[in-house]
C-alpha cells in the first residue's frame, strides 16, 4: 500500500530569497493527525485554519526547504493551497466496497459498489 505521495505544486513556494520551491511529498493523515489539528490553538480560534494545520503535518517534503510547517502552508498561492486540499482528499478518500457481479444476460463480470445504511 501507498502511504507518501510525490506533488509539482502548480505555482510554487517562493521562499525569502526568491527560490521557487515547487515538488514535495505528502502522506496519507491519521487520526492521530486530525485529532491533534483540532487542538491546535490556530484552530481554536479560527476553525477555518484546520486546513492549514492539517497540511502542515502530512506534506513531510518540498524540495530545498529544510522543514515543512503550517507557517509554510499559510505563504502558499491560493492556486497552491487548493491543488494540496484535492490532493489530500483524494488520498485520504476511502474506496466503497464492492462485491462480483455476474450479468445474467451475458455473464459479464463487474464490481458493484455495496451501500451500507443503517436503519434506527
């Protein structure tokens, strides 16, 4: 299984000196991740800066900066931000299950997703 994930951010970071920093690595979150984000003060008092905190922890790499923050996340482009948030919803995203289905017409073989509801 996959866990760290190689990005090209489409703009890129530029850092003090001008470099633009523009390939990293993300890992999938745990809940540990997510807990801990919650409680960050930042987000205690603007709940709209759990994105941020978030990011901070699970993108581990952008190449020729020697750590990866939250106060990083922040300086991004919004073009930047919004391409880390899909990127993270979409590795985080967990993958119905499916079972075998056979068409009784044909005997084509396929997957059909199987929807759980609960019922009180």
């Amino acid at each position: 299984m996959e866990t760290v994930y190689d990005f090209t951010l489409p703009k890129g970071y530029l850092d003090g000196s001008g470099q633009l920093h523009r390939n990293g690595k993300m890992r999938l979150a745990t809940a540990g991740d997510e807990i801990s984000a919650t409680r960050d003060p930042r987000v205690l008092s603007n709940p709209s800066y759990l994105t941020i905190v978030i990011l901070g922890k699970v993108v581990t790499e952008l190449e020729g900066v020697p750590m990866v923050s939250a106060t990083l996340i922040e300086k991004l482009f919004t073009a930047d931000l919004a391409f880390l948030q899909d990127m993270y919803q979409r590795i985080n995203d967990i993958e119905p299950p499916t079972m075998e289905a056979v068409c009784p017409d044909c005997g084509k073989v396929f997957q059909v997703p199987l929807n759980f509801t609960i019922e009180g």
